[in-house]
C-alpha cells in the first residue's frame, strides 16, 4: 500500500512541529516538512525541502507546485 504524503510549510513553527509529531506514527502516512528558511525543521524531518521563496515573492507559487509534483504530495498543511 502506497503512502498517504503530507507536506507541512513552513515546518519549523511549533504548531508544524506538533503536526509532525502526531501524523509520524500513522503508518500509512509520510511526512514532508518544507520551508523558506532554515530553522528547525531540519532537523525533525527525515523528508525535508528547503530553499523555497518566501511567500510574498512572486516565484513563490511556481516552485511551491513543482515541490508538490516532484515529491507527489496528496495533502498540505500549512499557516502561511
């Protein structure tokens, strides 16, 4: 059985952090942590992209998609 992908963005806030800790123990779901910034999600998520523009800027959209397709993500969470 494939897994369920959950990406969280930005995942180094403490509420992304919480999300992490409760969706890691399903074992029909891998989860992704993403961010503009290094911080401390780095460091929690086996599966972790970085470098994605900030928000505001306008290459934002098309690289936060291309993370989506490239890692086939099904879910997002995210308080951006």
């Amino acid at each position: 059985m494939q897994k369920f992908r959950v990406l969280i963005f930005p995942c180094g806030a403490e509420n992304a952090l919480e999300l992490h800790d409760a969706l890691s123990r399903c074992v029909n779901v891998e989860v992704w942590g993403a961010s503009s910034r290094e911080d401390h999600g780095r460091f929690v998520f086996r599966n972790y992209v970085s470098d994605i523009p900030y928000i505001s800027e306008a290459k934002f959209l098309g690289a936060f998609n291309e993370v989506l397709r490239k890692h086939q993500v099904d879910a997002v969470f995210s308080d951006a």
